[in-house]
C-alpha cells in the first residue's frame, strides 16, 4: 500500500500542481531569454554606440552572461529557504524578483539618454534576473515531482521544463512580430521595450496561479520529521548535508549540464548573431528559425520524459548528449547555406536533441537528493554548471567566430561539453526507480544514527 507521501494525488490535483509550476518558470524564461534575444539584437546599439559592431556584441552578450553569475548565489540562498520553509514560498518571491527586474528593463534609459550609467544600470537588472531564476528552476522541478508518483515522474517533470521553450517562444515571437511590423530605427527606439513591459502582466497571471497550490506531503512529512529532531541537534543546514552526503550527485548533475546549457545558447541564442553575420540571413529570418524550432522543443519534451519512464533516465539523457555532438558540424553547415528551410532544419533537429537531455533532467536531478536537501541539491548542481556552460557559451561562440572567422572551433567546442556530458551521466547510477520518500527515509536513518551515537559518547 502507497504511503500518504507517496501516493499519486488526485487527478484534478496534479495538474494544477503542474500548472502553476509551467506557467512561472515560462514567465522567468520567458524575461531571461527575451534578454538574450535582444542583447543580441539591439542591446550592442543602444547601450555600447560607441564599440565595433562585433564587440558591442561582445559586451552586450558579457552582460548576458552576468545574470548567470547570479544563478549560483540565487540557488544558495533558495535552494536553504526552499529546504526549510517550502517550495511555494520561495516560487513566488522568484516570480516577483524576475518580473520586477524585466519590467524596470523597459523603462531603462539608453546611452544616448544617460551616457555611462545605462550599461550599469543594464547589468545590474540582469543581475537580479539570474539570482531569481536560480532559485526558479529547482522549486519548479520538485514541486511537481514530489507530487508525483514514481511510475510517470519523468513525464509530469517534465512539464516545467516545457517552460525553457515556451518562454523563448513567447519571447522570440514577440520580437519576431515586433520587428515585422515596425521599422529598424522605430523597433531601435521604442519597440524593443514593450516585451520587457508585459512581463508585468504575466507575472500577475503566474501569481494568481502558483498561489493556488499546497506544499507537497513529501516534503511536509520531511518537515515535521525534521522539527522532532531539532532537539536532538540532529539537523544540518541543507548546504551542509548536501556537500557531505551527496557531493558525487552534484557532480554528476553539474557535468550533465554541459552539453544540455552549452548546446541550447549555441542554438538559440548565438545563432542570431551567427546567421545575420556570417549567413547573410535577415534578423526576421533568424528569429521565425528559432521560433519554428522552439514549437517543436516544446512538444517533444513531455515525450522524452514519459520515454525515461520507460527506459530510464540516463539511456535518454545519453541518447540527447551524444546527439547533440554528433549534429554540430551538420547544423552549421545547414545554416552556412542561408536557406530558411535548412535554417529551421538546424535548429529544430538541435532542439529536439537537446530536448532528450532537458526532458529527463528534472526528474533524473529530483531523485538524486533525500527530501530536506533535495531544493538546495538540484539547485546547486545545475546552477553552479550554468556559469561554466551557459553563461560563456554566447561569448566564447562569439569571440571564436571573430578570431577565426569560422565555425569548425564553435562546433567542437560544442562537442566537447558532450564529451564532459556522457562521461558524468555514464558513470551515474540509475534514478527511474527510486521513491522519494525512500530517499528522505534512508537520510533520516543516517541523521538518528548520528544522533544517538552523539548521546552515547
């Protein structure tokens, strides 16, 4: 017989839960890539006049890479907060965070207006993006798997990871409808700024939803375990718990973020400098390739976490790792020929890829960490990676297409972080079958034994 803590909810109740896990973590996305998008669009103009084309690229995509710097410090102090006092709490302060920081983004002034101050301004706003959305994404993540049963785990966690693509769609096809219909000097001018100003809207839609919903039995039995051993001096801060019991899980999870955080900026975010410059494909061309392919990556991603279900988590994961290498020198290629039709091509089979890393990672990262350290664990390992992967990805792609004028070097570099990938997941242990509760129990075990052992010397 199922325990309380693991005994799937109602059908009505899960997909609420899920619901409200999608619809913040498209919001977040959503502001983080619409940043990305325009940091190479417009951002280099508006904010660095003054540098070489190329360079205000550069710079603008150097305060991109920011926001990350800021995910590992947001998953610290999430990942502590969300351990102790629960998920919900910590997903709304997130929400807020991410949605202030984009709305103020829109009403930033440019250089022109206030010379100096504006690239400040600029970097300090994205840095307050990349603290929330590095509190964002482990929250999501558990909140729906510890609702969860076992058996389709990798199939509902998966749906907040549909947000990463559903933001950027949103993102990328305001900007591609933006720049359809207004000119180049009235888009420069004005227009960019009206995708940051509805974030104001969507974060009160994501609100109004992710309100509605309960911590999860998982973690409020976690809870009440852990405040009956308060007094025994049992309970460790969850950073503490996590580098001692479970530093090879972080590990684990920071390597398979490699080739999944490295990959997916490539595709979506330096592609659009790399087909308007190199391709001589047009800004609207580029962004309806992403767009055509993000529809796709959100399709696909529930499909690949209901396969890990199946099969497992690390099989998919390795399936996406090694894909994604083996794809680089294609998908260059494709877009090397300026066609729309192998533009999107590229992309989308790049995505689709990606997706069987993404799809199962919510799960496969869940099911790595006991319950009161499971939000600062996953937290931790995929934040923590992004600097290293995500972060530098645009810029490195960049700089490696300035200095050599090719994209032989940006693809290997890509396939490197497969390399990195297939090594950490290979030597991973199995996750699929594991019960959450279990995990929590066999930590509590631990935890009384230490204690009593402490009371007896």
């Amino acid at each position: 017989m199922s325990s309380p803590a693991t005994a799937p909810p109602a059908p009505s109740h899960l997909p609420r839960i899920v619901a409200a896990s999608l619809i913040g973590t498209t919001i977040e996305w959503y502001d983080f890539f619409l940043y990305g998008s325009a940091a190479a669009l417009v951002f280099n103009k508006l904010f660095f006049p003054d540098s070489d084309p190329l360079v205000g690229t550069l710079l603008s995509f150097l305060t991109y890479a920011v926001g990350f710097a800021a995910r590992p410090l947001g998953a610290l102090v999430f990942g502590h907060y969300g351990d102790r006092l629960g998920r919900k709490k910590l997903l709304v302060l997130s929400l807020l965070l991410m949605g202030g920081a984009t709305f103020a983004i829109g009403l930033l002034p440019t250089h022109a207006t206030v010379g100096g101050a504006a690239p400040v301004l600029l970097t300090a706003l994205r840095l307050v993006q990349g603290f929330a959305l590095g509190g964002e994404w482990g929250g999501a993540v558990l909140l729906v798997s510890e609702h969860g049963d076992a058996r389709r785990r990798g199939f509902w966690a998966a749906w907040p990871q549909t947000g990463a693509p559903a933001g950027q769609l949103l993102a990328t096809g305001a900007l591609s409808l933006l720049t359809a219909v207004l000119s180049d000097d009235a888009f420069g001018s004005w227009g960019w700024r009206i995708p940051f100003l509805l974030s104001g809207v969507l974060v009160m839609v994501g609100l109004w939803i992710r309100l509605s919903v309960d911590e999860s039995p998982v973690f409020k039995e976690a809870l009440e375990r852990a405040e009956s051993r308060q007094t025994d001096g049992a309970e460790q801060p969850p950073l503490v718990s996590v580098l001692r019991h479970h530093w090879r899980d972080v590990l684990v999870a920071m390597g398979a973020r490699m080739a999944e955080n490295i990959s997916y900026y490539v595709i979506t975010a330096f592609i659009l400098v790399y087909a308007t410059t190199s391709a001589h494909v047009s800004k609207q061309t580029a962004l309806n390739a992403v767009l055509i392919g993000s529809a796709v990556h959100f399709a696909v991603i529930p499909a690949w976490g209901a396969l890990s279900d199946r099969v497992g988590r690390r099989p998919v994961y390795l399936l996406g790792a090694a894909g994604i290498g083996l794809w680089m020198f294609p998908f260059f290629s494709l877009v090397d020929t300026g066609a729309f039709g192998y533009l999107v091509l590229a992309v989308t089979v790049g995505l689709v890829l990606h997706g069987a890393m993404y799809a199962p990672q919510a799960a496969f990262f869940a099911e790595m960490f006991a319950t009161r350290m499971r939000y600062s664990g996953a937290s931790i390992g995929a934040q923590f990676a992004s600097v290293a992967a995500g972060a530098p990805a645009p810029l490195i792609a960049t700089a490696l297409l300035a200095d050599y004028d090719s994209s032989t070097p940006i693809a290997l570099y890509v396939i490197a972080a497969s390399v990195l990938t297939l090594i950490a997941v290979g030597v991973a242990r199995e996750t699929r079958h594991r019960d959450l509760a279990e995990v929590e129990a066999g930590d509590d075990e631990r935890a009384a034994a230490r204690a009593a052992e402490a009371r007896t010397v």
